[in-house]
C-alpha cells in the first residue's frame, strides 16, 4: 500500500462504510452489490485480454464471449431481478457498453411495456432465451431525435393480413442500433403505419432480420456494422435497409395501439403511453452520468495524493498534487456534482417506479412532468459529467492520456448519452415546452403541483428584475435552503424571461414556430436552471435523511460546494436578476476556498466511498492501493508493439532507406 494514500485514508472524520450504504441505498443493497461483484471478479470464465491492445474484431469477438458468459452464469445464479442483472452486468463489462445492451435493455422491456398477453407468450421466452436477440431500430440515417420525421414505412395489407416494411430512402435506412450490425436476429423496428389509405403515425413492429438457425439475413433485408466510431468498440452499431419485408399482422406491438384484421385501426389511449421505455433509459443516464464523474474524481483524486511535482516552498520535498488549491478547485466542485447527480439518479428511479404503479393503474397525470424531468436531467447531467471527466483527465497531467488511466475509455463510452435517447439541446426545449406551459397556466391563475409548483408562487410575477438596492437581499450564502431559494428565484424568472421572448416575437408578428426558435436560448437556459434548481434541492432533501452526524457534516460541505459553485459559475444571472448582490458573489469565491480546505482531509475517503473494485475502475492510476508507477510499467510492457524486441519495419523499411540516401 502507498504510504500516501495510507495516511490519506487515516485523515477521513467518518464512516465510509456508512456512507457508502447510503450511496447504494441501503446497507442490504450494498451487502447484495458486492457479492454479485466477487462471483463476477473471481471467476476465471470472465477473464479478458486488455482490450486496448485488441483489434476491432477482437473486441467485438471477446465481448460476444463475454456475453455470452453472462447469461449462463445468471441463469446458473438464478439472478432475475432487473437491478441484479444491471449489477452483474456493470461488473463483466465495467466501464465499456457490449452487444447485448439493447437485447436487455430496450428490446425485452420494449416487449414487457408494449406487447400483448398473446405476443408476450409467442416472443418473451424465446427473446428471454437468447433463441431470439433483438434490438431496438429507431434512429435513421437521416432523423434521429425528431422521431416525427423517421421515413421507414409499415403498410398494412388486409388480402394477407400482412404489414410490409420499406426503406422508401437512403436517408431512412436505420442507422446506429447497437447489436443490430451483427448480433441481433430480430429487430424491433419503428415504422410510420399507413393503413386504409391514412398515416397513423410511428408504431413498433417486431421484425426478423436473419435466420435463426444460420444467422444469415433474410430476404429483402440488408444489414450490416455501420463501422468505427470515437468508443464503443466492442459494439456492432449497426444499418439496415427493408426491401419489401412482409410481417404477419399479429408482429404490430398491440397493447395500446391496434391495426383489425380489416385494417381498422384503433387509436391508443393516451398517446404518451409509449414513452415508458424512453422514460426509464433517461432515468437511468441520470445514474450513469453520477458513476461516470465518480469513477473520473476517484481516479483523478487517488492520483493527485500519490503523485509528487514542483515545490511549495524552496528546498521542500514535492508537495503531493492535492495540496495545491487549483487541483483542488479542479476536482473538488467535481466530486461534490458526482454525489449531488447520485442523489438525482435516485430519485428519478424511485419517481419512475412510482409513476409506472400509476400507469399501470390508468392514471396518466404525471406522465408529462416525468417525461419532461427525464428529459431535463438526462441532459443536464450528461453535458456536465462529459466536461467533468474531461476535467480529471486534464488534472492527471500526461498519465491522464495514457488509456492505462481508465480516463480516455470513460470518455469516449460515456460520450454519447449526450447525443442518444434524445439529443441534449432537443431536450432542453422539450422541457421548456412542459415549462412555458406550466407558466401560462399558473398566470391564469391554475395552481401547479409538482416539481415546477414554484411557478405558481405570485411574488415571481415580475419580468423586470428590480434593482438590487431597491429591496434587501435576504440570502445566507452558508444555508443551503436559503441557496434553494434562491436557485429556485433563477429558474423562475429564466422561464419568465424565456416566455416574454416568445410574447415579444409574437408581438411583431411572427408565427408561434418562429417566435419558439428565436426564443431557443432563453428557453434552454431556462431550462437548465429549472435543472439545476432542482439537482440542488434532492441534494439538500437528502442532507435532511442523514441522521449520522459526521457523515451529515462532510455531505453538507459538499452540498455547499456544488450550490455556490453553481452560483459562481452562472452569477450573471444572480445579479441581473437581482437575487445576489456584487459583494455576495465575492464573499461566495473566498467561501469556495474555505470549503475546498474543509474537504482536502477527507478527498479519498469521499472516493473511497464509491466503493469501485480496481477491476470495475480498470485505471493504473486509480488503484486502491496507490501503486502507481510500477504498475503503469508493467502494463506498458503488455502493449503488443513490445512482443518483439526488433519490429519488422525496421527490416522492411527503415534499413533499406539507409541505402537509398
């Protein structure tokens, strides 16, 4: 063990086991966690080659295997609960996505939340076998979030009772899929419905796409890997192009929506019922975007106490890169957002589930803020955990590029949640459509319930912000409800601001879709304070829930620290508003300071607290025990360059140039 990160564990003021139950949510959950983690970690079946220093094919090869692993063992293990398996599944495949992800993930919920009782006994059980592997094919080359304009066609056909499914363009060949490249035989297939003559919209079609016994594609379909990207190499992201494939009319998803055997088609009850799945996949980013940013600051954190640079004061040891303010001010504002977006994806989990008992009972009435909260925070905490992990890298110095850090695979796999399942800023202007709205009716004098029930509150009823002297500015920039208050003030007149954009287009006669697109920038502020209002009120909601005291202390610094560092890096809008004079935001820069000292002791026992295995964590230079530079050399030395002492392109060309100059 590295005599630093010893001495760092020795200064922690509280229980880190305590602690990390509360991240996992209970002491149960994490007893639980890290059994499935060791019956992973110890069995030689998962173990695997660096990938890094793995061909394309080889990934791809090694992560079927992989997989393939998996679903034996789980059933070996009797391991169904769907929170188990995610678990088992984080720990075969830390950090990087593999090409069952959409199988599980999207194709058999897709089918729990859509299918009838009859679909449900003709596709479950063969999808839950693995006879059937599906992937879900919504994005197309062409259109991607903005699902109204997707071009695939599903025309119905009563003389067969027969749907038949084109690609009319290239811009409709289904594009990006994982799984669907190489691994699926099935696809569920998103598809404009014509029948009777009429377009009645996007429907789900459950569509085979290659032989079950041969894996060969069938008739009329084409499909294929869509080739590299910037990550997500071992995954087969996939095209396909329909040539006339007919399905049998029972392989609509008929739950809701339904086509009769005339072609009659019979509308669904509420047309947002089926964004249940999408729901749930930006629920879950919420907690991928606090795992992501947590594995980044414990990397980044556990290297800056071990590593040594520069001097202090002259003719003293190498301070470690910790005890500098500016590494601190880089990765402690971090390590606050990765708890405060843990916190979050909480929640939004227990939301959903709650939400979901109501659906399942009828009642629709939150769907819309759910959706529009999914919607939000997916891209809220997306963009800041992307630039987050970005940050720790940077705060490694040259190590941090090194893929030995774990940090360049963090990145490019965590990357893309800003662009899937809804593209951030499309987000952003869905969620303010649910705020305008929420606005006009509170003007009109409906009460709000809910999360935006603030808008409701009369005293926001101004758009000119007054002048800061002409009222007292009441906010204690050391109470974290104060700061809720205040935070919540911000989101308020954003909307208010974003919504006069709109009246003021309106007004010089602009059509609503111009006044709305000329208005996108207030609107997606808007919404992101409305964002972060809400990240910092679940943070301090959760402080109240912590009955440990020491424990409760640290969190509250924390908690301190992600709302004045909010502050400070959006105070334009405090003091435009009028909500914090110039004075305060000084006071809140010395404050940030005295907080980042506060929590310099206890930086790796916060870290530590995450609870990632070195192999879930994959990084040299994240290592529990410290030992950074004799295993950064060893792993070098595994880089497939080094298998020969003298490469052959030395003979091949650099000693036959000798000649020739």
């Amino acid at each position: 063990m590295n005599p630093d990160i010893t001495k760092e564990r020795n200064n922690a003021t509280f229980d880190v086991e305590k602690l990390t139950h509360i991240l996992d949510g209970a002491p149960e959950i994490t007893k639980r966690r890290r059994e499935i983690e060791s019956l992973v970690l110890s069995d030689p079946d998962f173990k695997e080659e660096d990938p890094n220093f793995l061909s394309r094919s080889e990934r791809y090869d090694q992560a079927v295997r992989k997989s393939a692993q998996m679903i034996l063992k789980l059933r070996e293990y009797g391991i169904a609960d769907p929170e188990e398996i995610y678990c088992y599944k984080n720990c075969v495949h830390p950090v990087r996505p593999e090409p069952l992800d959409l199988h599980l993930g999207m194709f058999l919920p897709t089918l729990l939340n859509q299918a009838t009782p009859e679909q449900m006994d003709r596709f479950f059980m063969p999808a839950w076998n693995l006879e059937i592997i599906g992937t879900y094919a919504q994005t197309e080359m062409g259109h991607g979030t903005h699902l109204r304009g997707l071009e695939t066609t599903s025309t119905y056909d009563p003389a067969t009772q027969e749907f038949v499914l084109n690609s009319p363009t290239v811009s409709s060949i289904k594009w990006w899929p994982g799984g669907l490249g190489k691994t699926s035989n099935h696809a569920i297939v998103l598809a404009q419905l014509y029948s009777q003559g009429n377009c009645r919209g996007l429907h789900a079609f459950i569509v085979p796409i290659r032989d079950m016994s041969t894996h060969v594609p069938l008739p009329g379909i084409v499909v294929g890997d869509i080739g590299p990207k910037f990550g997500f190499s071992e995954v087969d992201n996939g095209f396909l192009r329909l040539e006339n494939v007919r399905i049998p009319r029972e392989n609509m998803l008929m739950k809701y929506a339904k086509v009769e055997p005339d072609g009659t088609y019979v509308k669904p009850p509420s047309a947002k019922l089926t964004y249940g799945t999408m729901v749930f996949i930006r629920s879950m980013i919420v907690g991928k975007s606090a795992e992501a940013v947590a594995k980044s600051c414990t990397i980044a954190i556990r290297y800056s106490v071990v590593r040594h640079q520069s001097e202090l004061r002259p003719g003293e040891p190498e301070p470690q890169i910790l005890d500098y303010q500016a590494q601190q001010y880089k990765l402690f504002p971090l390590l606050a957002m990765a708890y405060a977006f843990t916190f979050v994806g909480q929640y939004m989990k227990e939301t959903y589930q709650r939400i979901s008992g109501d659906i399942s009972q009828g009642d629709f009435s939150e769907m819309p803020e759910l959706h529009a909260l999914s919607a939000g925070l997916k891209a809220f905490t997306t963009w800041a955990a992307n630039s987050a992990i970005e940050v720790c890298r940077m705060s490694c110095g040259g190590h941090g590029y090194s893929c030995s850090s774990g940090l360049p695979d963090i990145y490019v796999e965590f990357t893309p949640t800003c662009t899937y399942e809804g593209e951030n800023t499309v987000m952003m202007l869905q969620t303010a459509r649910y705020l305008v709205k929420s606005y006009r009716q509170a003007k009109d004098g409906q009460q709000l319930s809910g999360i935006v029930s603030y808008l409701s509150e009369a005293e926001h009823r101004r758009v000119q912000p007054q002048p800061v002297a002409a009222r007292p500015t009441v906010v204690d920039i050391n109470d974290l409800s104060s700061l809720v208050e205040v935070y919540k003030l911000r989101a308020a007149i954003l909307v208010e601001l974003a919504n006069k954009s709109i009246q003021q287009e309106l007004q010089q006669r602009k059509s609503q879709e111009d006044a709305w697109n000329n208005s996108a920038i207030d609107l997606v502020r808007a919404s992101d304070a409305h964002c972060h209002y809400v990240v910092v009120k679940l943070f301090t909601d959760k402080l109240g829930k912590t009955s440990d005291t020491a424990i409760h202390s640290v969190l509250s610094t924390l908690a301190l620290l992600y709302a004045l560092n909010g502050i400070k890096q959006n105070s334009g809008d405090f003091l435009q508003a009028g909500l914090l004079s110039g004075p305060q935001v000084l006071q809140i820069s010395v404050r940030i300071k005295e907080l980042l000292s506060l929590l310099r002791p206890n930086a790796v026992a916060l870290v530590d607290a995450f609870d990632f295995q070195d192999k879930r964590l994959n990084s040299v230079l994240g290592r529990y025990d410290g030992n950074v530079y004799e295993n950064l050399f060893e792993w070098a030395r595994c880089s497939p360059l080094n298998s020969t002492e003298v490469h052959e392109s030395f003979h091949k060309y650099l000693k036959p140039l000798r000649s020739k100059l």
